[in-house]
C-alpha cells in the first residue's frame, strides 16, 4: 500500500494506491478543504488493470495515475489524470463529476509541494505530508 496524505490551510489530501500480489489494484483519492469550493472531492476506482512490468503506472476508463520513485526515502513523483465526484460524504456513489489532476512531489523531511488540478482550476499545493510505503518494497 502507497499512501501520500498531505495538509495545508486551503487544501488537504489522502491519496492511495494498493497493489496486491495478484489480481486487480485499487486507487482512491479524497481532496478536502476551502481551495476546492464545497464538498469533497473523491476519485475512486477498485477495479484498476495490473501495470505491465514494474513501474507504477496504471490505466482505467477515466483514470491514469502513476508514482515514481525518483529517490529511495527522499523523493517521489506523483501524476493523476482522472474525473472523480463532488460530494458531501466520502461514502456516496453519487455526485457532480469533476476532471481532476496532479502533479505532486514528495520529498523529506515531509514536504509536498506541486499543483492540483479541479475542472478549469489550477491549485498550488505547498504542504506538509508524509509517504507511508507498508510491506511493499521500491521498484
């Protein structure tokens, strides 16, 4: 499991990546926070094709993310094109799509910084976060 979770006073995240041993991966993404407008923002997708090889890259009908490993427990990249939903709770299936986007680092100690994309909306993301890499090693 990759989990990149971020926090500023605008805009806060919790990004997910799980890659089982086998079988289908699974991304989920929640965008909070005033930078957003109301609501949440959730991309969610449970059912997303094994990538080829071992880079972390993964596609799906409305979905690609990857996460690169630039530097072992320094530097990471993250790039998302995907449409994920405005809703109230994180739990609904229902809500107002959205196209949404990043283009996120991470790098020690704890710092996330890039842009996160919302329909038209270019916004910058300066935050603390942190990356939590669970029993998994690096590609």
């Amino acid at each position: 499991m990759y989990r990149l979770e971020f926090a500023a006073p605008d805009v806060g995240a919790v990004i997910e990546l799980e890659v089982p041993a086998s079988g289908l991966v699974r991304f989920d993404a929640l965008f909070s926070g005033d930078a957003i407008g109301d609501g949440l923002i959730v991309v969610r997708d449970d059912e997303v094709p094994r990538a080829r090889g071992a880079q972390l890259e993964f596609r799906a009908d409305g979905l690609w993310v990857e996460f690169v490993c630039e530097t072992p427990d320094e530097h990471w990249s993250f790039g998302l094109e995907a449409f994920g939903l405005r809703v109230d709770d994180p739990s609904e299936e229902i809500g107002d799509r959205i196209a949404v986007g990043f283009d996120l680092e991470w790098e020690t100690p704890d710092t996330v910084h890039g842009e996160l994309l919302l329909g038209r909306a270019v916004i910058p993301v300066a935050a603390r976060g942190t990356l939590e890499l669970a029993s998994i090693s690096h590609p």
